[in-house]
C-alpha cells in the first residue's frame, strides 16, 4: 500500500470559499454519513494553480446505490462507467464517482483476443482511494482534497509536476493511451491551457500511437474537438494537434487545409481561432454551430477554389459544395442531424449576408430565419481575420443588436442570440451604403435581388370555346 503525500492546510492555496457550496454540501453529507469524502481530479488541479474549475467532481468509497439513497435529488447515469448526479437549482449538477481500481483484463469485457489491445470497454471495478488516484490518466489529475482535514492527498507525484509545470501520464504512457486513445487529445489541451510542456516520453508515445484514435467513439472525440474552442485555448491546442499528427488522424481534411503553412486558408483559420479564443476570455458564449462553422469554413472555401475557376463557382452549385465537404465529415463525428443542418444553411447564409444589405426587401426574409444569428457569428469571425466584409458585418451587427439587445444589467454579451424580428430591418442613414465587395459566396438571382411578381392573365368572359 502507497503512503500518499500529504499536503497540509497551511501548505497548500485550496480554501473552502473557492469551492461552490453545493459541492460542499455533497462532501459534508458523505462525510457525516461516515464515508470518505474527496473533491478530485481537475477541480483539485485547477485550484493549486489558482485557477476557478469548471466543474467539482467528488469521490467517495459510498457505491451509486448508497448516493442514490443519501441524496433524493440525484440519478444514476452511465454503463461504461457508473456514477451519480446531484442536481441543483439552475441546471447545476455536482458528479459523485465512486473510487474505482483498474479493472483486469477479464473484468474490461474486452472481448478481443491477443495482448495487443488494452482498450476499456468497462469501468465499474471499486476500490480504494490508492487505486482510484492510479487509475487516473495524468498525474496532475491524481490529486485529492479531503473534506475532513482540509488536506490535499498526493499518491501519484501531482504536486511536485504541478511545481514542474509538466504533463506526465500516471505510468507508462503506452499503455494509458492504449486503455484510452483519447488521452492523448486531452495531453495537448492540458498543455495548451495550463502553459505546461509533456514529458518527452508523452510526446513519443503519441507520435506512435496516434492512430488508436480511430478506436474511440466518434461522440467523445467531437466533444473533445469542441471543448477547448468552448472554453479559449482552442488555437494553441489545435497547434499542438496539429503538430503532434492526432488532427490528421480525427480530420485529416482540416489537417491538409489549415494544418499546412502553406495552405491557403490556414493564417485565415488561425486567425479565427485567436478570435474565438479572445471572445471567450472576456466573457462571450459561442454556440457549437459557430465552433462548427470556424473548423468547417476553410474547407468550404479550399472546395470552392478546387471546383471553379479563380476561386468562382456557379451559384446554383454552393449547396451542392456544402453537401459533399460537410455531410461526410458530420457523419464521422456524429452530429446531430440539426446540427449538421445549422451548420450548413449558417455557411450558406454567408453569401446573402455579405452580397445583401439590410435595407434590401430580401433582407426581411434572411433576417427571420432560425440560424441569422449563426451565420452573422461566423462572418464576424471571418471579417476579423481576413479583413474583408468589416463593413458588412458591422451593418448586420447593428440589426441585431437593435432587436436582441441582452437583458438589463448584463455584462456577458451572447455570441448568438435569438434571430430578431423582421420589423428590426429598418437600418439608419450610415448603413443604406453598400460595402463594395462581391459576396463571399456567388448568390443565386433570388437572393441577389427582389424576386419580381408574375402578372397571370385573365382568361376571357365566358371561359369556354366559342362556337
């Protein structure tokens, strides 16, 4: 058995006021229940370096059922690995996992024969807090802060690469990207957001076995896509994937059209990633068909230059463009297919928005569609990084803003609100002027210009044929 570290109140910068009180009081009722009682893993990480977590996850020897029966407001989720939510007002939910050991190899269910794949298709093995902390992916994720003396308990060397600023798999990293192949995504995000280097022998072994991540389930690698352009290091961990090859291997299109210097699209997919970064950093929410939008848009327009001359397609062949480059990649992440819809009609929409001003009549119609907003998100992104359209996207910026203004006395300024009204549409003198660009994309007749009414003539008196 491991003795762990043991870092005492007055040694570490964990205090109780930076934890949220609904956490606090799902660690005190398992403590008063007579069971242990842990915050873990990132909330832990996150405080020691003086930073406010996400989420608090808490780890417990109490078994689901005894959570489920300790708290009224909680439900039992997961199969592969499962765990408790304690749910609060606001759509707040406090995760409670029971400590669980490595399962055998006869436990995971493999149901593969030979040595050669470690893959854990099963994870529901209690154990202690030793094995718990071992079975974790990094070491700076191994860390506990205990409720009952207010010490943080260390059996996996956290705080000494916590000190280092290094990334370190708990044991060799062969094998821990081998039971999870996703790790290796998470190894570069938390290099990316924490600022810290990987130990070489991390870097090493992604380099060959970055092609396991074809064995991970399509839903948790897009969620892992999504999460750090959702929280503001999403450019610098693109980088890293980029540069360690796990982007070829989860979207090798996007790796040949931005993850190349010389591509022609990559500065502009860069750009628009700091942008995004930036946004978020001071307090802006994008939704994931903007994320979607920023990551699909690049290769809309290396299609587009690919399938016509100068970089020209015929407009009737747009949707046809949008249909080969994002339906194939959305079937391999397993979008939703409404997501999958958004994201298409929201690059579309781009033409109209930057090829029709709001004072024109087939602005009304634009303007009350569903995904306005969306598509208004990702020219703001793209005007900021090429630089064109600026003047565009401030006019249609203004509609909006003039018909989804944020509730009073907010300070976080939403990415994408409700599409507003038609009756918004009537724009000040200052932006009746056109901004003298070609669409970004060519517009079909329709959408260029008012569609003129058919006169049906009238047939003669009488209906019939004369006789």
């Amino acid at each position: 058995m491991t003795i762990p570290r043991i870092i005492p109140r007055a040694e570490h910068p964990i205090s109780r006021g930076y934890i949220d009180p609904d956490a606090l009081r799902v660690l005190y009722r398992l403590h008063r229940a007579g069971f242990k009682a842990y915050l873990v893993g990132g909330s832990v990480r996150d405080l020691m370096t003086g930073r406010t977590p996400k989420d608090f996850d808490v780890g417990t020897d109490a078994r689901p059922q005894e959570i489920r029966r300790l708290f009224r407001n909680s439900r039992i989720i997961g199969r592969r690995f499962r765990l408790a939510h304690i749910l609060f007002e606001g759509g707040k939910v406090v995760e409670v996992s029971t400590f669980r050991r490595t399962p055998e190899r006869e436990e995971a269910e493999s149901g593969v024969e030979g040595d050669a794949d470690l893959l854990i298709r099963s994870d529901n093995v209690f154990g202690s807090p030793e094995e718990d902390a071992v079975r974790r992916d990094f070491t700076i994720n191994g860390l506990f802060y205990d409720i009952a003396t207010y010490a943080v308990l260390d059996y996996v060397g956290g705080v000494e690469d916590l000190e280092k600023r290094l990334v370190r798999t708990i044991g060799d990293p062969y094998i821990r990207f081998r039971e999870d192949p996703v790790r290796m995504l998470r190894a570069c995000e938390f290099a990316a957001r924490l600022k810290f280097r990987m130990e070489p022998a991390v870097t090493q072994a992604i380099a060959e076995l970055k092609t396991e991540l074809r064995k991970s389930a399509a839903p948790r690698v897009t969620e892992e896509m999504l999460d750090p352009l959702r929280r503001g290091w999403g450019h610098d961990t693109y980088r890293l994937w980029a540069g360690s090859g796990l982007l070829g291997v989860i979207l090798p299109e996007l790796a040949e059209a931005a993850g190349r210097e010389d591509a022609p699209f990559a500065s502009l997919f860069w750009r628009m990633l700091h942008d995004l970064d930036a946004r978020s950093e001071a307090g802006e929410k994008a939704e994931d068909a903007v994320l979607l939008g920023a990551i699909f848009l690049p290769l809309v327009l290396t299609a587009i230059r690919r399938r016509g001359a100068g970089g020209r397609v015929d407009p009737s062949q747009i949707l046809l463009v949008l249909e080969n480059v994002v339906n194939p990649l959305a079937l391999r992440m397993s979008l939703p297919n409404f997501a999958t819809h958004l994201v298409k009609q929201s690059l579309y929409t781009l033409g109209a928005l930057t090829g029709t001003r709001p004072d024109q009549p087939a602005a009304r119609r634009l303007v009350a569609r569903s995904w306005f907003p969306h598509a208004l998100a990702i020219l703001s992104l793209y005007s900021r990084a090429s630089g064109r359209y600026q003047e565009a996207a401030s006019a249609w910026q203004d509609v909006l803003a003039r018909a989804g203004r944020p509730p009073a006395g907010t300070t976080r300024q939403p990415f994408a609100v409700q599409a507003p009204f038609p009756e918004a549409l009537v724009p000040p003198p200052a932006l009746l002027t056109s901004h003298g660009e070609p669409p970004l994309f060519p517009l079909p007749n329709e959408a260029a210009a008012p569609r003129r009414r058919r006169r049906r003539r009238r047939r003669p008196a009488g209906g019939g044929a004369t006789g």
